[in-house]
C-alpha cells in the first residue's frame, strides 16, 4: 500500500512537488481543497502525512496554519524549502497579446505584481490555488485565459509558458512543514533543528530572558512569530524555530524553558531542509525521511 500524503491543492500545485520531493514519486498524493480538510485527514489517520506551506520569504508566515499544527497535535516531521517559480501558462499556440485574463492564488499575483503591472488590459482574478486554473485551461480547452503557476503545472496539465519567472522577486521561497499525528522519533544525531511553542507571564523583559537563555544553550533563532491568545487579550504565545550543532544544548535549554515559561511545548524534533542554492532549479533540495 502507498504512502498517502494530504496537500492544500491539486496535482500540479506547488504542495504536490514538495511532497513528491520530499517522499519521492511513489505516493499517492490526496489533495485537498483547504489546510483545514489537510488537519482534518491527518487526524482521523485517512493519510500518513500532510505537506503545509508555513512561511514565503515575501509573503510572511501562514499564521492559521501554525495554530492548526498547534490545536491538532501535530508533530513536525521535517521541512522543506522550495524556490517559487511562478510563469504565465497557457494553450499552445497563443501569444500574450491573445490574454484577456490572467488567474492565480493571491499570494502568487502578489508576488507578479511589476510583470502584471506591465499589462494593465489583462483581467486580474484571484483562485483558490496556482494550479487549478491550469487544470481548467487544460479540461476546457479554454483560450484567452492565463494561469499563473509553477512548472510542474505546465507539464501536468500540457500548457505552454509564454512568460517564464515572472515573480517580482526572483529569490522568492516557501518553506513546508512536513506533518504527522504521532510524535516523530528521530535519532538524536539525525537532529538539529526544533520547534517549539511557549507562553510567559505578562511581566516586562520575559521575552528578552527566555531569548537569553537560548542563546547562552547555544542554540541559534532562525524564526519567531507572535500569535494571540484569544481567551487572554493582548497576550500572546510564542512560536520558535532554533537550530544547534548538539542536541545536548536543545534539552538544556528544553529543561530550562520548561520551568520558566507558563506553557511550553516542543512542536517537531527534525534535520533542518537545505535552502535551494541553484537559481534554475527548484528542485535543488535535500531529502530527509524519517524512515
């Protein structure tokens, strides 16, 4: 039996290419129409894994989805980190003078804004993934519509590009989560990246301690974000990434952070992704399994 891998999104999106990067192609891919039906699956155990999207070196981070991870459990398995590359597709045979609508998630017509801006006459449109007007393009046979995506979408659904990298910012990357229900169990040396949740006592400096205590356990902050606590207004909960040579330090500072923070919880134990170093490529990516 496949391993089934729950995405945001159809064949062809870019969650579909992180998951069979970073599973490989013998999966059985389940798409899904939003990150709650992805939470929903993996916690009825109707797949194995779920691929999130979490931040966009443009867009900032997915907050809802920190919270899904957050309320349902789940345990980061690993990470990976994938080069946006979003092109104009279309039928073949058409030129851009034939296009009088263009189609893509918002995020992704965000990130076009200067090449969409040369093109005032195109129709913007939001939809709710990159790929799927690619697949309506392709199902209908419809001319005069273009979709924004990545290239996997052109070669899933036979489209042509006739704009390639389009995006505004040609450094543009997404870093996914990798989730499962269970709690990974990695071995310590495989280990050198965490995620961890915590609240504190609204009492001045408690943030910069705990940010002292990490940095004296030597471990390094690769990302922070600040999330409401909406039965506590105007607090908030604390969502950390660190990274450190031993694993020895991250339970120092786990022992430590456990005692001084109101609530703490490590979120994954996992061996931090490799950000893509090939501008032409991205595909160029470490694949780390757990098994």
């Amino acid at each position: 039996m496949k391993t089934k891998v729950a995405i945001q999104g159809i064949n062809g999106s870019f969650h579909q290419e992180v998951a069979n990067n970073y599973f490989g192609e013998d999966i059985e891919v389940i798409e899904c129409k939003s990150f709650k039906e992805v939470a929903k699956r993996l916690n009825k155990g109707l797949v194995n894994y779920g691929v999130m999207a979490i931040e966009n070196s443009i867009a900032g981070a997915l907050i809802p989805n920190y919270a899904l991870i957050d309320e349902n459990e789940f345990s980061v398995l690993g990470e990976y980190f994938l080069k946006i590359s979003l092109n104009l597709m279309v039928l073949p045979g058409q030129n851009i003078d034939d296009i009088n609508e263009v189609h893509s998630h918002p995020i992704a017509l965000l990130q076009c804004a200067k090449f969409l801006e040369k093109h005032k006459r195109i129709k913007i449109i939001e939809s709710s993934d990159t790929a799927i007007t690619a697949k309506r393009i392709c199902d209908e046979k419809i001319k005069g519509i273009a979709a924004l995506a990545g290239p996997t979408a052109a070669k899933v659904f036979e489209l042509e590009i006739i704009a390639p990298e389009v995006q505004s910012v040609e450094s543009s990357i997404t870093r996914f989560m990798i989730l499962q229900k269970d709690k990974s169990v990695l071995e310590q040396k495989e280990i050198n990246k965490a995620s961890v949740k915590f609240e504190l006592d609204d009492t001045p400096g408690s943030l910069a301690t705990i940010l002292n205590v990490m940095n004296n356990c030597k471990l390094n902050l690769t990302k922070i974000q600040s999330m409401p606590i909406v039965e506590k207004p105007f607090q908030y909960s604390f969502f950390v990434d660190v990274v450190f040579d031993k694993y020895k330090h991250f339970e120092k500072a786990k022992s430590v952070l456990e005692i001084m923070t109101t609530h703490f919880k490590v979120l994954g134990e996992y061996q931090s992704g490799v950000m893509p170093i090939n501008k032409n490529s991205n595909k160029e990516q470490a694949i780390v399994l757990s098994e």
